[in-house]
C-alpha cells in the first residue's frame, strides 16, 4: 500500500498518508495488458468491432471530462457540446480548406476548443448553480447558430469530410482512427488521475467540497474553476474532432446536439459520478443499452431514463461507487487518508470525509 509518513512533534501522535489499496498494482497491470491487446485490433478485429471500441474510447474522454467538472470540480455543465462541435468544425477546415492532414486536424480541434473554451470562461464565471448550467446551453446554441449560418461550411444541412481522407488506404484510416480514439480514452483517464493525485487535484475536491473554506486555506478557487473548465474544454474538442473524423461528415444539428450532454451526464451517473472508474463502468452500460435497445424507437430513450433514475434512486453513488464502498476496491487510488500508525486501517465501506475536514481533524491532532 502506497504511503507517506506526515510529520509530527515528539509525543505527538504520528499518522500515515495513505494513497492506494492493495490490490491497485495487480488492477492496473491487468488493465496495462488488456489495453495492448485492444490497441492490436487494426490486426485481429473487423471493421464493425473496431469503430465500437473507437466510440467506447471517445465516449469514455467525453464522460471524464464532464466527471472531472461535475463530480471533481462541482461545476455542472450542460453545454460541453458547444466544445464538441467546434472541434469538428475546426477539423473540418484545417483539412478541406487548409488542405491539412486529417488526423493532426485532431489537435487542431483540441487547440480551438481551447481557444473557445478561454473566451467564453469569463462570462459564464459570472453565473453560479443553475445559471452556470443554463449559461453553458445558451452558449453551444450560440454556437450553432452561428455556424449554421456560415454557407463555407455547409450552413445548417452539414458538408462531408470524405475527399480529405480518400488519399488515404482504407486500412490505414481505420486503423489510425482507432489508435488516435484509443490514445484519446486512455490519456485523458490517466491525464485525469494524474491531476487529482497532485496538489492542484486536491484543491478542486476541496472547493467541491466547500468554496469558502478552502479559499481561506489559500486555495485559488476561481483560477482552478477556470483552469479546470478549458482543461475539459480541450477534451470534448479533441473528442469532437475524433467523431467527426470517425463519421466522415459534420451538421450542426449533429455536433452541437445536446444529445451529447446528456450522454456524458448518464455515463457519469450510471458508473459513480466522482470517480474514474465509474465513467469505464457507465460507457459499458450505456453502448450495451444503445445496442440492445436502439431497434426499439422512443423506447430506447425511455429506458435510459429509467436507467438513470432507478440508478439515482437506489445507488446515488453509481454502481461503481457501490463496489469501492463495499470492498474498498479502486483501481485509480486518489483519496487521501490520514491515520494513526497506532491504529488499524479504515475499515471496507466506511466512507472516508472530506478533503477540508481530513485535514483540518489532522491538524488538531498534531497541535495536542
């Protein structure tokens, strides 16, 4: 178990700083493996079984991103597709208009969802709650409005990506399609556990959990809000930019659908929203629901609903949530423990408290 001793004064009680379970090594050199084995599908898997994993990949990008505002940050978004679109968009014309290639039109997507993402964050900074949450629909809608009425890219029927892609093989565009998706899930899962394992990650749960007390501990609540919202800004572009390049053609109704957010918020909810994990878990669920269901009209919706809210109703920690509470079992070991050296480990399903408040308890213990 991964720990670090926290200094004390003498005769004062000593704790540990504990990071991880037991079982996390074993955990993530199963999932090392399981990953080189998927990124050799252009090899051993068709072309059907390839764009599913594809879609697993960027749909599980897409639910972190919105996981790390939402369940890290407190920030509820529900206008990440305004960052989607434009990714798409800007793919679109680095590669037909520019005449560059397609897949470093990817990063191009990312970078002017930056670029978006930093311009639009001063306005909506001005909002709290649920006039945060409405401000980031108005401002996709604004979005695709003003494409839908710019006749270079299509206006609102969309145009087609297809001639930008037709010097490439058919194997080589699958393949490369596959491998940006693949890097795409994975870096931004890890990008994510990275941040929240460092002191940045540990003042975006603290002001989660409370804004006034970790600004008096000297936690820069809004630079970080804002830092963390182009951060997720980045992702959706980079993913936006993935799906238009995965579906060879790009409509504003398509990229800028709120259908997109509210896949993300299923996802995160259905999995465990606040953790890494849970985003894995929900994307399963969701691609097996649509799969299962899509054939059945309205009826696919409605069963997601009732998805969500059954799930909401009887786990509102997510299936995942469950799990880790149950057995203490997390692949992606984030929390941070203090406990006596003299004292036995927190016992399987005790929920552990806050940032705010696990420090705090510390320090009065330390002072006598």
């Amino acid at each position: 178990m991964n720990s670090q001793r926290v200094g004390a004064p003498m005769g004062a009680p000593r704790f540990v700083m504990q990071h991880a379970t037991r079982a996390h090594r074993l955990l993530w050199l199963c999932g090392l493996m399981a990953l080189l084995v998927v990124a050799a599908g252009p090899w051993w898997a068709d072309s059907g079984l390839l764009r599913l994993l594809g879609e697993f990949a960027y749909m599980l990008a897409l639910a972190q991103m919105w996981n790390l505002l939402a369940g890290y940050g407190g920030l509820v978004s529900i206008g990440q597709q305004a960052f989607i679109g434009i990714g798409g968009y800007a793919l679109l014309v680095f590669a037909m208009d520019l005449e560059g290639n397609p897949f470093l039109g990817v990063l191009v997507g990312g970078a002017a969802a930056t670029v978006a993402g930093l311009i639009v964050a001063p306005i909506l900074f001005r909002l709290r709650d649920a006039y945060f949450a409405i401000g980031t629909w108005v401002v996709a809608e604004v979005f695709r409005l003003l494409v839908s009425n710019v006749p270079a890219v299509g206006g609102g029927s969309g145009t087609s990506l297809t001639a930008a892609l037709m010097i490439f093989p058919a194997w080589t565009r699958e393949a490369m399609t596959f491998w940006i998706s693949l890097a795409l899930g994975a870096g931004s899962t890890l990008a994510t556990y990275l941040f929240l394992r460092s002191r940045l990650g540990l003042g975006l749960t603290a002001i989660r959990d409370s804004e006034v007390a970790s600004e008096s501990l000297g936690v820069r609540v809004r630079w970080l809000k804002v830092t963390v919202f182009v951060a997720s800004a980045l992702g959706c572009g980079l993913a936006g930019a993935l799906i238009c390049l995965t579906h060879l053609r790009i409509s504003p109704d398509a990229a800028f659908a709120i259908d997109w957010s509210a896949a993300m918020i299923f996802i995160v909810v259905i999995g465990g929203i606040g953790t890494l994990e849970g985003p894995i878990i929900g994307t399963v669920i969701y691609l097996l629901l649509r799969n299962l269901l899509s054939d059945y009209g309205t009826w696919y919706m409605i069963a997601l609903g009732a998805a969500g809210i059954a799930t909401m109703l009887m786990a509102p920690i997510g299936i995942w949530g469950m799990v880790a509470k149950r057995f203490d079992l997390r692949v992606f070991p984030i929390q941070r423990r203090l406990r006596r050296i003299d004292q036995p480990p927190t016992p399987p399903g005790e929920v552990p408290t806050t940032a705010v408040t696990r420090v705090t308890s510390a320090a009065r213990q330390i002072r006598g």
